[in-house]
C-alpha cells in the first residue's frame, strides 16, 4: 500500500524522532510503524546504551541492507 501511495521510485520513508533523523525502507512495518506514530524504536534500550557509552567510544552499527 505505501508503494501505491508514494509511487514506485519511492524506497524509504524519513522520519524526525527524538534519536535524530532515520529512515526505514517501505518495506518496514514494524519499526517504521514505531518511528511514525510513537516517534522512536527501542528508546529504553537506547537510554540504557547511552549509560555505558563514551564520547570518544566507536561504535558500529550492523544491519542487513536487501535490494
């Protein structure tokens, strides 16, 4: 349905959340649902990272990418 309304060319959605800008493919109905009504995903595991995590800490963030 959002390929219907957004048109074929579109692959992703932007959302403005309290963690910054993300975007999430169309695909996506469970954390883009999260990130579109609710303005975040996982905020309580985010807090919880935030505690153990340094300002001059890397961190790497792993995903799966599908084309």
């Amino acid at each position: 349905m959002r390929k219907r309304l957004l048109g074929q060319y579109a692959s992703g959605v932007i959302y403005e959340t309290g963690n910054g800008i993300m975007s999430a493919p169309l695909e996506d109905l469970v954390i883009g649902k999260s990130l579109g009504f609710y303005g975040n995903w996982d905020a309580n595991v985010i807090e919880e990272l935030m505690e153990i995590i340094h300002e001059n800490d890397v961190i790497y963030i792993l995903g799966v990418c599908r084309t």
